[in-house]
C-alpha cells in the first residue's frame, strides 16, 4: 500500500540465531579489536561518518566523516585512511548523512547533508568533489528557542524517490525533539529544505544526537543518549508515523549511547551497532527483531574495540575489495581520526557474515 510500511514476514532459515560465547554490557573479555585501519587526523576532533559508494569502481568508495570546531570541516577518506578532499570554514559540523539519486536540474546527483551546530544550520554538498550546492547555510529550527543541531539522517522513500533529512539537536521538546525536512530543487543549481513534520519523544535527560534511517525497513532509530534507543516509521505519511514502535538498549550500557549503524543482510535481516561510548564497546541488536515480534530487539553481543569514545559510526555489507570482502564497519574515535574494521571481525562467531560480492538493500539503491 502506498505511504505504509510493510512488516516482513522472515523464513525460519533467516532469523537470528542465538548468540553463543557473547558476553553483554561491559563484562567482555580478552582484548580490544584492532582496527585494520586508521585515518589520518584531521586537525580538530572527528564526529562522524557515512559510506559514499562509487558507481562502478568499489575500491573508489570514500568515507565521508566530520571535523567537529568552530573552525570545522567535511574531510573525504579513501579505504587506506587517506585524506582525498576537505571543505573547510564549517562552524562546529556534527553528523553527516549520504544518499543517492536526488534530481537537481533534472540530473541524478549524490549528496552528503551535515549539521552546523554553531550555526543552527544544515550544509549540502555534491560527491564525491564535496562541492556546495545549497547557495549557502540553510537555518533549521526556525521559530525554535532551543536549536543547535547535532544529529542527521537522510531517507529516500522507496515509492517516488522522494529524500528527507532527519535532524536532532543538543536539547529541546519533549515531543517533537526530531524535525523531518524534505529535500527539493530550489532552482539555479541549489538544493532547499521543506519541513515535513517535527516527531519523537525525549526523556527529558541527556540530550539525542545519533540517528540512523534503515530505508528498506521503513524505520527511524534515534538514540535516547541516558534512556535507550527509540524507533519509528520514516516515512512522515505512513499510517501511525508518529507512534514510538520501540524503546530498546534500555540497560547494559555505560552512560551514553551514540553512534547507530545498521548491517544489511538480504531478507530484511542484519544487525543494529549502537555506540557504548564510555565503555569503548558496541552494543549489537538484530535488525529484524525477534520471531513475530519485529519491534523487539534484544542485546545479541557487545563487542570491545579500540575507539575512544566513539560518538558516530556507518556500516555496510557491500564488498569492498580485498581488505574489507564482507563489509566494512568505520567508527569515530578520539584523537582526530576514524577507525575501519574488517565486517567478520565484528561478527566474530556469533553473526551472519555476508558474502563475498552480497550488496546490502540499502547499498543496492546505488
């Protein structure tokens, strides 16, 4: 039906199986995981990053990650950690999202949206070249006393193409902490804003910065940084769009939850990473919920790894040539850079390792 989304209905073959030799929450032991790579710094304090996909080339897809000042920037990494492209004079760029095929001019082009928190603005740029095409900080929040915009996920409706942004910020309502703006051509080469609906309830603690959107699904998660991950539809049209599906990630984590990524598996199958940020772990839930109960995600494993405090990080199952055949797992750390982790390292022997060559469905939008 149009504007719905569809719960999937999953084959026994394709649910979850239990995790074995997974220890929850902070009891984990043995050492870190090592990343396979580490970017170059940037100058200031790396945030968050999202997968930019070459159309034909997978060696050519670039990390698209944020340097978090006043002074800030948008950085381009190549899958060797190399900075390839930067656009700087950012005012405090928290999070950033990719998407693909936005019609500017008539013309398919790829974007990346990110936050100016010191600015109560959004940025949008063309990729791969990182070139502005917004005429210039686009102000959210308007009308709003409490602004300052962190977190942003982008949605491309599967029925009509249609792309959305998805913004938090540092505080603000009770309900309706998220503001959903569609993206349009505003003519003479320039992308514009269109706020759509304001959704999503807050705790009233902490603050909400990650978000991530799992287009295939249907679904928003958001995380409740002192309270637990929250989960809605996306699309602001379908039937109950503004019910809370979820709350889950209630308990087991440190202090604050942040960065969320989600590992596409075929069959609507996969695996939600959330960010333990204090405890320099990754908490991992399955994406399709639990048998006949799509909207239950329980903990399946929590993973150590070698980031420090990692605010945001992106996932993919796509092949990404040699180093990284079943997906790769970038996250944020402290010290100016990003980490990249092989996908089977994450997985270990508790999670589906896709194979070599799957594309994910959301990569498969490419």
């Amino acid at each position: 039906m149009v504007g719905s989304a569809v719960e999937p209905e999953l084959p026994e073959s394709a649910q979850v199986p239990p995790p074995r030799n997974s220890i929850p929450g902070r009891a984990i032991a043995g050492p870190a995981l090592a990343p396979v790579v580490v970017t170059e710094p940037v100058k200031h304090d790396t945030d968050d990053p999202a997968f930019w996909f070459h159309p034909t080339d997978p060696s050519k897809t670039l990390i698209i990650g944020t340097d978090k000042d006043v002074d800030g920037a948008l950085y381009a990494f190549d899958l060797d950690g190399k900075i390839v492209k930067r656009y700087g004079d950012l005012k405090r760029p928290n999070n950033v999202d990719v998407e693909y095929g936005f019609l500017l001019d008539g013309k398919p082009i790829d974007i990346a949206v990110t936050t100016e928190r010191l600015g109560d603005t959004v940025r949008i740029f063309k990729l791969p070249g990182l070139e502005p095409i917004d005429g210039g900080p686009i102000p959210i929040f308007e009308g709003e006393s409490m602004k300052a915009p962190m977190g942003v996920a982008l949605y491309k409706r599967p029925r009509d193409g249609a792309i959305f942004a998805i913004v938090g910020r540092k505080s603000g309502p009770r309900e309706g902490y998220l503001w959903q703006y569609q993206l349009v051509d505003g003519g003479h080469g320039k992308i514009a804003l269109k706020k759509v609906r304001a959704f999503g309830a807050w705790s009233g603690t902490t603050e909400i910065e990650a978000i991530a959107v799992d287009d295939a699904l249907g679904y928003v998660y958001y995380a409740d940084e002192g309270t637990g991950i929250l989960k809605y539809r996306v699309d602001p049209d379908a039937p109950n769009a503004d019910r809370q599906l979820a709350v889950f990630g209630k308990s087991l984590f440190t202090q604050d939850r942040e960065g969320i990524s989600i590992y596409e598996v075929d069959g609507g199958t996969g695996y939600i990473l959330v960010s333990d940020q204090q405890a320099n772990v990754f908490q991992v839930f399955p994406r399709e919920g639990t048998r006949g109960k799509p909207h239950d995600h329980p903990l399946l494993k929590a993973v150590k790894v070698s980031t420090i405090e990692s605010d945001g990080s992106d996932v993919t199952s796509r092949a990404l040539g040699p180093k990284f055949p079943n997906g790769l797992f970038v996250a944020m750390s402290n010290g100016g850079t990003f980490h990249y982790y092989a996908w089977p390292q994450i997985a270990g022997r508790d999670l589906v390792v896709a194979p070599d060559g799957r594309r994910s469905a959301k990569d498969a939008r490419r």
